[in-house]
C-alpha cells in the first residue's frame, strides 16, 4: 500500500526504504515546510581556522551556565533574612547569617553534586567572559566588525556588557563577606551618579544601604531578566552569521564572494559536537579539581568586617584598579557633592571604553571613507593604526588589572602602600601612549616583511642517500606535493542558486560556499 503525496507522487507507507526518521521529517515538512530552509542550513559552509573556535568556547560556555545555573536555582534561596545556622559545615554551627548565605553552604556541602555545580558554573562564568573578550579581540584586529557586520558587533558588545553586569549579580547572591562587600562598592556607584545617583540606590535597594530587597532583585535579574536578554542577543547573533557569509582570511580561491570551508553537515557539525563535549568536560574538571570561591572560608557578611587580598573575578579587576588609584578628588557646587573619586573611575571610564566599542566602527568608516562590504579579513599587521590603538587599549586595562592588587604588591614586596599606589597611577597613565607606538612599529615592520607579496616561502631540509644536504622551497599547494605523499582527496560542495551540485572528489580543495 502507498499513499499519495499533495505533489501526486506515491509515498511509500510505513517505514519504507528511507526509514522512520526520513519519514519523521517528510511529515513535518508537509506542515511546516521546513525542508528547504534547513537544506540551506545544513549546505551552509564554515572556513577551517583555530580562531573561529573562540566563538564556540563563548556559547558552549554559556550552555554549561545555563544548565548549572537552573540546578543552583532549585536550591538557593534569595532571602536576607537572618537565621541561625545549624547546618553539614560545622565550623559555622550557631553563626547568625541571611538565608541566602546559608542555603549557599548547604548547597555546597548537603546537596549531592551541588559543590561541583557551584565551581563549574564559576569557572563557566569566568571562561564565557573570557572567551567573549578573547573572541571580540580577534573581530576587531582582522576587521570582522566592518560592513555589512556593524550590527553584529554592536550585538557582540552588548553581550559583553551583560555578561559583566551578571557576572557581578551572581556572585554577589551568595551574601558572603567578599560578594557582601562588592554590593557595598556597588551601592557607593550608584549614589555617585550626578544629579540622580541617591533616588538610583533607593530604587535599586529598596532603601538605604544594605535593604531589605537587594538580593530578591539581585535573583531575579540574574536568573531570568537579563539571561533572557541575552539568550535573544545571542539568536540574533547566530542567526546574522547565518543570513551573512561567514569571514575568512585571505588565501587561495577565497575571494569576498564565497567561502571556502566545510559544510555544516556533517563535517561541521560532527567537529563542533566533539568541542562542545571538550569545553564541558573541562570545565567539569576545574569544576571538580580547582577550588574557586570558597564562601565558607570567608564567612558571612558583616558591614563592619572586611577581608584581606580579595578581589572580585578577573572581569571586574580592571574597575576595581580604577577606583584603587584614583585621587580622593570631588566637587562641591550648588548645594551638591559630586564624589570625582568613585564617579570617574566607575561611572565615567566603563562609559568611555563601552560607547569607544559601540561607536568604534562607524569612526574607521569615517577616518577611512571605506563603504565597501568586506567578507575576508585583515592580517592585523596590514592595519597597523587599528592594532596599535587595541593594544593601547588592552595595555590599559591590564595595569588597571595589576592595580586591582596594590595591597598584596605592597605586602609581598614590603613596600609602602602609598609607593605601590603612585607608581600604578604613572603606569596606568603612560601605558597606552607606549603601547601605542611600540606596537604601530611591529605592525609596519611586519607588513614590510610579510605583507604585499614580500613573504618568504620556507624551505625544506632533505638528506640524500649520500649524506649530503639540500634545502628546496616548501610547497605552497597540496597540489605541488609529490602523490605519494598527498593527503586524502578532499570532496568539494559547491553552493550556488539553482540545483544542488552533488559533492564531487577533488585534491587539494575545500567546500566553496558561493
């Protein structure tokens, strides 16, 4: 028996030749029509480079802090209000505490697998943030920023903006006295805020500080308003990169009309399988092995205490090291005080660097007049003012980095702490403008040497069977390699409009996406 299909052909019944899975989609693309658009998809070709891996890392890191962060969400509980504890950690047995802090304890050392769920989704934290930053710097020295892409970098920025903020909500949940004290940072930023800083505060503690609402709202904005937010920024994202074509270095046969690669299915897909498994294993190693934020060591938050060489994570250090440094300047005019000391470093400087990211690729099209599309990207050495004024930039923040440490730089050398806080402040300020030059000069001197055709092919070493030596040029090709020594023939796809083109075998090439 056989069915008929709307287009009058014969449809096998049951499972056929093809199948119940191939049926499964038949079905469905009778109702939805899927079949073209996921032909599309899955025909799509992605170029082979390391550093296109960064991306992945980025968004399979944030799959582990999905996961982890619903399983921590099921436990902890978002409340100030203080209880005794009498819980697993006995060295805290009797101590007066928020619920929050308490369940975070229990959390650690009652609930089977929740200690490892808490560091991975830490080290997942830090390693999505890390990897992003990692991932914008590579689009913005090769130029992936440029047309038709401004929008995705203005998504990518916007993510990372996020990603901080609910960095820094995160780890305050636990209310202990490290995360206790970031809130206190955090609420002096709030009020230095000109003109609006004190109703700001209210509005977020729900009183003054440390309210009775902080970390109820501090909850839900981590675990539902801004992950959410982010989840459509990173749809839209992906969903850019698919509409567009993807980027690619320049090289042989790649043009700004296709993209040379390999096809989402399954070479793609089966190698970005096998990375998602790699991230997450290791971030369930360092998880497992890699002690991080040890709230039960730190205690509860007490306003009144403080703790010695903490320092938020890694992402925060470099508005930590701004605020360390920073002269105890303000301005007082017209009834006000306006604290130049938290307001600069913390509201002014993020304001700065942010809206240099946002407004970065419109200011080159303007110096450069360049309105073309751009699918291949530069060598950073080709761009030699671009790189010079990102390194200058990552100069900056690293020693702001360094400052965030002043009190154990001054211990562990035996230094005066207003010697380490002085000589920071001269290198926070001079490190751009030496960065600068420095790496304008590498940049040129490499394109010279590298760059418009001038590089130089390397040779290889071979040993005849008398024992002498000779050195020949390496070949450039696969096809300039003898045929015993070829690799396996590689089949090339080739995607352009009208019928599919079948895959066919050929030496020394790569699927064309066109």
């Amino acid at each position: 028996m056989s069915d008929v299909s709307p287009s009058g052909a014969a449809r096998p019944h049951g499972r056929g030749r093809y199948g119940r899975v191939s049926q499964a989609v038949t079905e469905l693309d009778e109702r939805l029509g899927v079949a073209r658009g996921a032909r599309t998809f899955l025909d799509k070709i992605f170029p082979d480079h390391w550093s296109f891996m960064l991306g992945e890392i980025v968004l399979y890191s944030f799959v582990v802090l999905l996961a982890t962060g619903v399983f921590l969400s099921l436990y902890y509980v978002p409340s100030s209000t203080v209880v005794t504890y009498h819980g697993s950690y006995l060295p805290l047995d009797g101590m007066p505490m928020s619920q929050a802090y308490a369940s975070t304890v229990d959390l650690s050392f009652a609930v089977r697998a929740g200690l490892l769920m808490r560091q991975m989704h830490h080290w997942a934290a830090d390693i999505f943030i890390g990897s992003m930053v990692v991932h914008m710097a590579r689009v913005f020295f090769t130029g992936a920023f440029r047309k038709p892409r401004e929008l995705n970098w203005t998504i990518g920025v916007t993510l990372l903006t996020l990603a901080i903020v609910n960095g820094f909500l995160g780890y305050s949940l636990p209310d202990d006295l490290v995360s206790g004290t970031g809130i206190r940072i955090a609420y002096s930023i709030l009020l230095s805020v000109p003109l609006v800083g004190t109703y700001l505060a209210f509005w977020v503690f729900g009183g003054n500080f440390p309210g009775t609402v902080v970390l109820e709202r501090f909850f839900i904005l981590h675990v539902l308003v801004v992950p959410l937010v982010m989840l459509g920024l990173v749809g839209a994202h992906l969903a850019l990169l698919v509409r567009q074509k993807h980027t690619q270095f320049p090289g042989e046969g790649r043009t700004e009309e296709n993209v040379v690669g390999t096809p989402m299915f399954p070479v793609f897909m089966a190698k970005t399988t096998g990375f998602l498994l790699v991230v997450t294993g290791v971030i369930a190693l360092l998880g497992g092995f890699a002690q991080i934020n040890p709230i039960w060591q730190f205690g509860p938050y007490e306003a009144s205490r403080i703790s010695y060489a903490v320092q938020p994570d890694w992402y925060m250090a470099f508005l930590d090291g701004a605020l360390r440094i920073f002269p105890s300047w303000s301005f007082h005019s017209f009834g006000h005080t306006i604290p130049l000391e938290v307001t600069i470093p913390a509201v002014v400087l993020p304001g700065l660097l942010f809206g240099l990211a946002y407004a970065w690729p419109a200011l080159e099209r303007r110096v450069t007049h360049d309105d073309a599309i751009h699918h291949l990207l530069d060598r950073p050495s080709a761009r030699p003012r671009r790189t010079a004024a990102g390194v200058a930039v990552l100069a900056l923040l690293a020693m702001l980095f360094v400052a965030s440490s002043t009190d154990v730089i001054a211990n562990f050398f035996h230094l005066s702490l207003n010697t380490v806080l002085w000589a920071m402040r001269v290198l926070v300020l001079i490190s751009p403008f030496v960065a600068y030059p420095i790496a304008y000069a590498i940049a040129r001197e490499m394109h010279a040497l590298h760059g418009a055709g001038k590089r130089k092919t390397p040779n290889v070493v071979t040993r005849s069977a008398e024992g002498t030596y000779e050195a020949t040029p390496a070949p450039a090709f696969v096809d300039d390699v003898a045929e015993e020594l070829a690799p396996a023939p590689v089949p090339t796809f080739i995607e352009e409009e009208g019928p599919a083109v079948a895959p066919r075998p050929s030496r020394g090439t790569r699927a064309v996406d066109r």
